[in-house]
C-alpha cells in the first residue's frame, strides 16, 4: 500500500497521481548501456578474433567493472522511481521519495500561493516539464521532469477551486 494511500484522511481522495515522462530515465538508461559496451566489445573481440579468455582477461574483468556501475546507477534511479509518489488529493499535495529513510514535502491545497511550470521546447514537443510550487509554510517543492504539467498544473487549480468551494458552503450552512 502507498503511503498517501496509508495517510489520508476522512472524506480525503487522491484526484490524480502523476508520472515521470519517458525523458527522465534516458540519463540512467544511458550509463547502463555505456557500461555495458565495454562487455560486450570483449565478446565481440573473442569471437571475432578468435581470442581465449585469457588472452581478453583484463578486459573482461574491466568491462565487467563498467557493467556493475551501470547497474548500480540504473538501479539507483528504479529505486527512485519505485519509491516516489507525487499526488494531489481532494485536500494536499504530496511529494515522497525515498525506500528506506522517508522524505515528504506536502502542502495542503489552499496554501499553495504559486505554481511555476517549466517546459523547454522539447518538453513542449514530447510533453513534460518540470514544476515548481511554493506555499505557505513548507517553502518550495521542486518536481522534476513530469509527463504532462499542464494536466497536473490544471489538476491543482481544479482541486484548490473546489476545496474553496466547498470551505464557502460550509461557512455559509453555519452561518444558517
């Protein structure tokens, strides 16, 4: 179970969760595949050429060197993405990351006071984007690369316009 999922409260529902955009994993896709190259170029050299084991040891083993620091730093970023919640509620915000040690920025909705969208032109041509939130009391909450911000920008201003909505109503059943 999640941890919004573990945290809410009464009458409190998630409105949308939002992703990392297909760009966000090129950079740890990218030192995987580079630290495999060097594997791979081995093999190629031992069947090409004909070469034992022994005679490509060093580079082998150097190329095996490179793999597990791919790996390490793929995986660091799987972590990362497996462990990361960003999520707005009928009532907050919420930014989580983290496996084993835990770090939560959340902002409830009505003090958000600014969003700050960032979107490059390719992130205008593949649809992602970074924000930025700032409100009362928690600072600044900066998101990265996240598939489609429009929508999530949008998603905010719904939620904090019918949570005003809501908070007039009920001034208005008490004052009855």
């Amino acid at each position: 179970m999640s941890y919004v999922s573990q945290t809410l409260a009464d009458n409190e529902n998630i409105v949308e969760r939002a992703h990392f955009n297909w760009t966000f994993h090129v950079g740890a896709t990218f030192w995987f595949l580079l630290g495999l190259l060097p594997l791979l170029a081995m093999i190629a050299e031992q069947r090409l050429l004909g070469l034992s084991f022994e005679e490509l040891q060093f580079g082998y083993w150097g190329g095996l060197f490179t793999l597990v620091i791919g790996s390490m730093i793929l995986l660091g970023h799987l972590i990362y993405l497996w462990t990361t919640e960003i999520v707005v509620t009928t009532y907050r915000f919420v930014y989580k990351t983290g496996l084993i040690s835990r770090s939560t920025k959340e902002v409830s909705l009505n003090k958000i006071e600014e969003i700050q969208m960032e979107q490059s032109v390719f992130g205008r041509l593949f649809g992602y984007g970074r924000m930025i939130l700032r409100g009362t009391g928690v600072g600044v909450i900066e998101l990265p690369n996240l598939d489609n911000p429009v929508r999530l920008r949008r998603t905010i201003e719904s939620a904090k316009a019918r949570l005003r909505n809501q908070t007039t109503e009920e001034r208005l059943g008490d004052a009855d």
